[in-house]
C-alpha cells in the first residue's frame, strides 16, 4: 500500500524494470527455489518472459541456477541495506529509539507498513539484553504485531477495510487474533486511542505497544513500538510508565519528519 504517493504519467514507466522486480519478490521462505513455470504462475507471467527476467537476474548477480530451478544470491541484499542506509526516517529515529531503550530499559523498534507486512527499520535492544525484538530489515505479517495496527488506524476507512479484506490472516499463537471483524474494530479503536497494545500474537510471553509517527500534517509515516515480556507490566503500568515515552518520542519526531 503506497501512501501520498506522487502522481507519475503512465508514459514515463518501464513496465520491464516492475516485472523484474516482481520476479524477484516470488521468493521467499516458502518458495526459496523456483522454476520458470512456478515464476511464471506466481507472477502472472508468461513461462518465456519469465525465464528471460530470471536468466538476466543471474546474468546480474542476483540469482543463481542449476539449470532447473532459480534462487536470488546475497546481491540482492544491497537493495534492502542501499535503502536503510540512504532513508531519512532510520536515521532521524535512531537517536530517539536509543533514548527511549536506555529510559525503559525495554527493546525499541521503527517500523513501516509494506503492503500487508511490518518492516522494522530501526531497533535499540534492550540494556537487559533479552534477546528480543525485531533486526532491522525483518518483515512480519501486519496482523500479528503492534505496529501493523496503529499504522492502518492511521488510514482512511475505505483503505483499511479493502485491505483487511485482502488480508491472509494467519495463526501464529494460540492467542493470535484471525477474526477480519475483530480486527477491523481493534483498529478502529486504536485511531480514536492514539495507540494499541498487543498479547503474545506473534510469540508466546511478548507484549508490544505502539503509536504511530506522523509529520506535521499529520500523515503517517511508521510506527515507534516496544518489546517486552507479557508478565513485566500490569496494563495499568504500560499506560503510565511506558506509554508516555513513546507518545513524547513521536511527537518530537513530527517537526523533523
């Protein structure tokens, strides 16, 4: 899902340079080895354009072949960390997500929403160096973390109920919520809150909280959130000790965005 995204005339678009790309996003951790035909398929391609965009992938650099099947090569990589290195919004979140991480003690992220996923952009672990929270570039599906929710409680309600619609939601905990229904009121609820806090729906014994990050217009550009254990917190302690940081942390951000 592209927000405020600037209006370009159709004639100035190389459609090879997005099917190339769109090539390149049909692997993933279920599909880490394709053919050409499962390319195709995947990408609603012919099977010859698709061999084509794939054998010029490995002409590049970015994949690999055995001559049957195809797999991206760390090349790739570069795209992801070229971003992260030359975005404004990791740089500018850093310093405050380190400030916030040494104040609570807890792990902080910076995040965005991408189509139906939570990409993290920006992480401070936690000073108690509990091994959780979320590396930069990590991706998750949006349903399940704290961040997906105040981002699309962010959009009109048009955007977000096509995209709940859209939306596979999957089971990860016993917890995890995969009600369309349900889900479309806890957004809701969190745009008239001005922020969520989610229960082990990813993991097991994790809580989040999250706001999101707007500029001074009052578009959305991401979400600030928190990590920590469900049994650090009463909800009343995460309302008026956690809360207030992260709240304080977006709206010093709003003017430098």
């Amino acid at each position: 899902m592209r927000s405020n995204a600037m209006q370009i005339d159709r004639r100035d678009i190389i459609d090879g340079l997005g099917r190339g790309l769109k090539v390149m996003e049909a692997f993933d951790v279920a599909h880490p080895r394709l053919t050409p035909s499962e390319v195709a398929e995947r990408t609603q391609m012919t099977r010859t354009a698709a061999r084509r965009y794939l054998l010029s992938l490995v002409h590049f650099g970015y994949a690999d072949s055995d001559g049957k099947r195809f797999w991206l090569q760390p090349r790739v990589l570069r795209l992801g960390q070229n971003f992260l290195g030359s975005a404004r919004l990791p740089r500018l979140v850093q310093p405050v997500l380190q400030q916030i991480s040494q104040h609570l003690g807890e792990n902080v992220n910076a995040s965005v929403l991408d189509d139906h996923d939570v990409i993290y952009l920006a992480r401070s672990p936690s000073q108690r160096g509990q091994a959780i929270g979320f590396p930069a570039s990590t991706r998750v599906p949006a349903h399940l973390v704290t961040p997906g929710v105040v981002i699309l409680s962010t959009y009109p309600e048009e955007v977000r109920d096509a995209w709940i619609d859209e939306h596979l939601f999957t089971a990860q905990t016993p917890h995890t919520l995969t009600d369309p229904a349900r889900f479309r009121e806890h957004v809701r609820t969190a745009g008239q809150l001005g922020y969520w806090i989610t229960d082990q729906q990813l993991e097991i014994g994790q809580c989040g909280l999250a706001v999101p990050v707007r500029d001074g217009r009052g578009d959305c550009h991401g979400a600030l959130s928190l990590t920590f254990p469900s049994d650090s917190y009463s909800s009343r302690q995460i309302l008026d000790q956690l809360l207030p940081s992260l709240q304080e942390a977006s709206l010093s951000l709003r003017a430098l965005i």
